[in-house]
C-alpha cells in the first residue's frame, strides 16, 4: 500500500523553506528525526527516527510508525504495548529534515520504561562542576514487565 | 569556563535509565539532538544537535547552545539575531540519547526564516499518492534580512 507515495526531491533551498513540495531530508543512514508531542499536554513523549517507509506508513495510517536503530527493524509504536500513537497533526520544519507529530497517545504512556513521556528527568542548570539528574513527573503509570514479552520488544 | 563539568561515562541500561548519573550519548559524529519548545506555548520551535561543549555551555550558562552541522561550528542561538532562548527547564530522556528544552524565546521569532517557529508546515495524513504541504502558523514575525549580517548568519 505504501507503493503509491511519493517524496519530493530536494530542490533549492528557497523552494524546501517556502515551497509546499514535501521533501524531507533522510540522513546518511537514512532516517530522519521525529520529536512526539501529547496533544493533550503539550508535553514530549519521545524522540524517535523515520526511515522513509515508516513516514510513508504513518502519512497514510495516521498511525506513528518509526525505525529502530538499536533493532534495526520497521517498528510501529504500541505494536508490543498496543499504545499506539494516533496522528492528529504532521508538521515538518524549515529545512525538512525534522518532523514534530502531535499525537494522541493511548494507553497510560509512551515510555518503555512504563512513564507518560520518556523525559523524566532534569538536569540542573547552572550547576558547577557535577550533574546529577532530578525526576521530575517521573511516576510510573504501567509495569512494562507487564506489557513487553521480551526486553527487546520494549 | 567549560572545564569544569564531566558527564559520567555510560553506564549499564538500567543506571542510563533510573539513575541519577548524567551520561548524554552523542552519535558518531559526536551529537545529541535537542528539541527546543517555548515554555509559554508549549509549542516545538526547533530541533537541533549539541556536541559536549555546546552541552556543557548551556547547562552552565542557562542560554541554549548548539553545533551547526553545516556550518561545523559552535553556536549560539541569537548570537546573529539577538533572539537568544533562556532555558528555563533541560530534561533528557530515558537512553539519555536526547534532550528537551524548555526556553523562553526572546524576540519575535526562532527560526531563520523569520517566524516563531520552524515547524511552519503541516504533511496533510491519509493523503493517497501526493503530499502537499499545508502552511500553518506561518506569518513571519520578523525580517530575516533585516536581522541577518549574511545569509550564512542565518
């Protein structure tokens, strides 16, 4: 299904900023760099990559698809967890090569560690010479012991 | 200034991820990508990458630093333009491979083509066989030839 779609090629770089032709911009590896959002609260839930069939897949779906780089396989979010990301808007940015999807998340959260968003730490800013990370809405709102069958599916 | 602060050495997954070591995983090329949100909004204004010392300089000096990769160099965001991005709040997530930055963004705008946002476009979802961009949120907020030395500055 996903035959029919196509990108753009990259042209100038007045008509990738201006333009309307839809030409992202895969990296060397052939991904590119999505940022997730909770329409609800605003807040990120993740930060994933695309290769081109997996954006195909989420245009066509409206459903958040990704590459793994760790698994190195096609992976749609919530096929393990069944929390699976509906898309309600696709943006990309000035030089298409970062996407933001503004998601309905269902289920009790994105994070493979059982949390809402995978952003549940801080790091103290202004803080001399030593980091220590502060959790921060870090609570777990499901067991992925639970929901994964294996470590790799999480 | 930047000599100071160590990050800790990447540790056993559960320590990246329920511990309080920060341990930011840059790529091959020595990068972590940051994704940049306006604290008032709550909207997505860029993403971005940090090497260590770019990292090091926002933590310390709570304005957001990055590394231009097609410039190759360090950079501050409204060093050009003066439209510097406070950074109220730095979270990273779960593999501590990406960070979240909360700013305030001074000045009209963050993107280089004159607008608040980078991510002035929408990918419409479910289209069959062609995408065409839809523009949202587009007004440019100021004159980016106006503010910009060279196009390079950008």
């Amino acid at each position: 299904m996903t035959d029919d779609l196509q990108f753009a090629p990259r042209g100038a770089n007045h008509d990738i900023e201006e333009g309307v032709a839809f030409a992202p911009k895969f990296d060397a590896n052939g991904l590119i760099t999505a940022v997730v959002t909770d329409i609800a609260s605003g807040d990120v839930l993740m930060v994933a990559h695309m290769n081109a069939e997996a954006l195909k897949r989420t245009i066509e779906s409206g459903e958040a698809w990704f590459y793994s780089r760790s698994r190195q396989k096609l992976w749609k979010k919530g096929e393990s967890s069944g929390h699976v990301q509906r898309v309600i808007e696709l943006r990309v940015d000035c030089d298409q090569d970062a996407l933001w999807l503004k998601v309905e998340q269902t289920g009790p959260g994105a994070c493979h560690t059982g949390r809402r968003s995978c952003f549940y730490r801080a790091v103290p800013i202004g803080d001399g010479s030593q980091v220590t990370l502060e959790f921060r809405d870090a609570e777990k709102t499901f067991d992925p012991d639970a929901i994964y069958a294996t470590p790799a599916d999480k």
